[in-house]
C-alpha cells in the first residue's frame, strides 16, 4: 500500500511540473480578419478535420478575438494568439507574435 501511494504522489509531482513547464495554454497560429476595434483583432484559425465516416479533410475555421496591446495588427497579418485569463466578453486570447501580410 505505501509502495502505491508513494508511486501516486511522484505521477502527481510529474503532472504539476508538466503543467507548470507550459502553464496549461494554447497556442494558435492564424489570419488577422479584423482589426477595426480598439487593442482588439478578430484571428481566424483554420484546422484540418478528418470526417470520421468518409475519411475526408475538412477545414475547419474558428474566429477569435485577441487583445493586441499596440495596435499593430492589421488585415492580413499571420500572427500567434496564446489564451489567457477572460480580458472581457468574448475576448480571451493575446498576441504573441505578429508576421506582416507581405513577409
């Protein structure tokens, strides 16, 4: 019995400091669709899905809204969104890095 419990609690150890290596949060890379707001871009990701009974990718999009503190994305842009804490209704995403639409 304390062989079991000993063995449990370092899986526990090992868990809590996998989680904590990446803090538990996505990333994302994507599209910028909008960025008409104030320190706020509408990311579109896109995902390829395997349709279970045909067996054909399907792609998938899903819209964000991420907090872009500067002010620097514009229309086009690729850039890598990371979640976080809610920043207000809809907006739970923040972004990491940005790549200009032309490079």
């Amino acid at each position: 019995m304390a062989l079991r419990a000993r063995f449990r609690m370092s899986l526990n150890e090992w868990n809590m400091t996998e989680t904590n290596a990446n803090s538990g949060r996505r990333v994302l890379s994507g599209r910028v669709v909008s960025s008409k707001m104030d320190k706020t871009v509408s990311v579109e990701v896109t995902r390829r899905v395997k349709h279970a009974r045909y067996h054909k990718y399907l792609n998938r999009t899903n819209v964000y809204k991420a907090h872009d503190a500067d002010n620097q994305c514009e229309q086009g842009d690729t850039v890598t969104i990371r979640e976080s804490r809610p920043l207000s209704k809809t907006k739970r995403w923040v972004v990491v890095e940005r790549t200009p639409r032309g490079a």
